[in-house]
C-alpha cells in the first residue's frame, strides 16, 4: 500500500511556541512570561472548544483571541499594533 499522506503536529513540535516570550515582554514589561502562557493555553482551549461546537475559525483568528484574552486576564490594555506586532512575531 502506497502512503497516501502524513501528518504530523508542526506548532509545538517543530516551531517553538514561547518563541513570543520575549516580545510579550518587550510590550509588557514583567508579564511576558505569564502572558506567553496563558495566551497559549487559550490558543489551545480555545481551537478544542470551537472545534467541538462545530464552529471553525482560522488559527490566526483562535490565536488574536487568545491573546485578547490573555491581557484583558490580567488587566493590560492590548491596543492594535501591539495586538499585530506580537501576531507578527
């Protein structure tokens, strides 16, 4: 039998996911860390949840809102370009 694809998980296991980390804490001193982690632990609640509800977004889209999130947690005014500076990373 011919394989016919391969899968396999790229974000975390070959892209480094706190790679972010120190440009969280360039645009919020002494929060990077916990911003950083929580926005990927929303990045990730969030794809399960909208994946079992049946209502799909994009991961760009999952990963803006997780980052949202993040900040209005913990109380950090999170304007347009430090929203699209930190995607962009």
């Amino acid at each position: 039998m011919a394989i016919a694809a391969v899968v396999f998980d790229a974000y975390g296991t070959l892209f480094d996911v706190q790679s972010v980390a120190a440009a969280t804490e360039a645009a919020f001193p002494g929060h990077g860390t916990v911003i950083t982690q929580l926005w990927r632990l929303k990045q990730l609640e969030y794809t399960w949840l909208r994946s079992l509800m049946g209502r799909y977004e994009d991961f760009a889209r999952v990963t803006a809102d997780a980052l949202a999130h993040a900040c209005a947690a913990l109380g950090l005014p999170l304007d347009e370009a430090a929203s699209r500076a930190l995607m962009d990373r």
